[in-house]
C-alpha cells in the first residue's frame, strides 16, 4: 500500500479530496493531510509518503515550494500540483522541479484515479530500481570486506589488514561526505596519512584517493544510468560540490559525460574491487 498525503488550507476542498474516491482500491493508504504548506513539508521530511497532492497556493510554504525542497533535498515523494486554471501557467513551471502531474479546480474524479494509478506505476518503478540499487551497493560490501582479508597475509600483518579494511568500510560508507579524503581518514583511523597510504597502497594496490574517485565515480554511473538522476543531483550524492568539476572528472575517468550516461552501460560489480594482494 503507497502512503498519500494531501495538502490544502481550503477545509472544505480538504475534506472532500479525503472522500472523494477509494484510495484504498487504488493502493494507496492516506495516512495524512495538512492546512498549510509548512506542516506539510513537515509531514514530508519525517514521513517520506510516496505521494503528495499539494496545492498551488498555501500558508508559509506554497506547493511549488514544497517541490522545489523536495528536488533540491533529493527526497522520494513524488509531488501532484493542485491548481485553478487562474494559476495553470504558474503551475507549468514547475516541471524544473520534476512535478509528477497536475489537477485543475474542480477536481474530477476521473482524472485523479488516472494519475493516482499512473503515479502509482512510476513510484513501483522507482522502489524496484532503488531495490536493485542497494541490492548493487550490498554485494559491493560483502565482496569488498571479503577481498580486504584475504588468507595469504600473514598472521604479523593482521593489523595491516584490519586498518585496510577500516579505510575501505570507511569510504564505502563515507564516499557522499565531501570532506572525505586522507587526511579525514587518517585523523578517524588514528595514524598518520603516510602510515596508512602505505598500508593501503601494498594491500590494495591503489592509493587511497584513487579508491575514492573509483567509489565515488562507480555510485555517479549507476546512479545515473540505473536512477536516472539529473547530474547536479548524482554531483552532490558523490560528495562533490560543482557540477562542472564533476562532469570534468567523470568524462576521464569513464570516457564518456554523465549526459551521455543513458546510452552508456553500468558499472559492473568488479569495478569496484581493489585488487588486494
């Protein structure tokens, strides 16, 4: 069942978008409503529902303000704008805030059970490319950690091989965070950076930056090719800041710009392996 949540300061309007069809028959659970934007944004960030009616013109936050947050934040409900044909235009612009549909004053009922079931088709699509995604991302881990033991290191450089893999757990886990890098690294594990980048270098056979450009470019490709996120989102998903820097890094890195992405293939699961001797 894909949770809703509907938003509008019209009480009257509100409650009759509550009862208006049988959510229930169309998959979906209302598991909220709100009067104002500002609580339902607040609803939103602690929720996460799959999908939100909001409309156009509310109290402290609008709902195009709302799916600006919801962009910008990278959060998964996917917004439903609902407008008057006096603010149809206004409502046009939020495709930039990729803005699932919209629903004209008068609502009818018709209408609203086609979107609500096309919505429901793409919120499907989305959780099984997200299942596929994490499924992608926990195979990567229990290969990586498998690979960061391995049984010909001697029992004298067992310490080598637990602080190599403290630095691969921790940039697996830590690639997105822009402040990761050696030094940060270095200050967290507890030895100086010379320390570990010699360890990491003789276990791993790359240096410690290049295994995070490699974790960091490998998410960007699926994240892209799988999740089809647009670029400054993947950028900021990859612990980068500037989109431009990013494009730059990735185009040398896998030959081709992240545009380029939907004819490009995903990264395979070896890619991201260091080859730990």
């Amino acid at each position: 069942m894909l949770t809703l949540l509907i938003a509008d300061d019209e009480f009257f309007i509100l409650e009759n978008l509550k009862h208006i069809v049988d959510y229930p028959a169309l998959g979906y659970h209302l598991t909220d409503t709100a009067l104002n934007g500002r609580d339902a944004m607040q609803i939103i960030e602690e929720k996460s529902p799959d999908l939100a009616i909001l409309d156009i013109k509310m109290p402290f936050l609008s709902g195009l303000d709302i799916a600006r947050q919801i962009y910008e934040k990278n959060l998964k409900t996917k917004v439903v704008i609902l407008t008057s044909y006096d603010y149809f235009d206004f409502a046009k612009q939020a495709v930039r805030y990729q803005v699932f549909s919209y629903l004209l004053k008068p609502v009818n009922v018709n209408e609203l059970k086609e979107i609500l079931a096309d919505a429901a088709r793409a919120i499907d699509d989305r959780k099984q490319r997200d299942s596929k995604l994490q499924e992608y991302r926990h195979l990567q881990t229990e290969s990586l950690l498998q690979h960061a033991a391995p049984s010909d290191i001697a029992s004298a450089d067992t310490k080598e091989s637990d602080i190599t893999k403290a630095i691969i757990e921790m940039i697996r886990s830590s690639y997105a965070d822009p402040k990761l890098d050696l030094s940060y690294i270095a200050e967290k594990i507890g030895y100086t950076q010379n320390y570990i980048s010699s360890i990491f270098k003789r276990n791993t056979g790359l240096t410690v930056v290049q295994y995070i450009t490699q974790c960091r470019m490998n998410a960007a490709n699926i994240l892209l090719t799988v999740q089809h996120m647009p670029v400054n989102q993947v950028c900021s998903n990859v612990g980068y800041s500037n989109p431009f820097y990013f494009s730059k890094r990735f185009k040398q890195y896998f030959g081709y710009s992240p545009s380029e992405c939907s004819n490009a293939p995903a990264a395979s699961s070896d890619a991201e392996q260091p080859d730990i001797k």
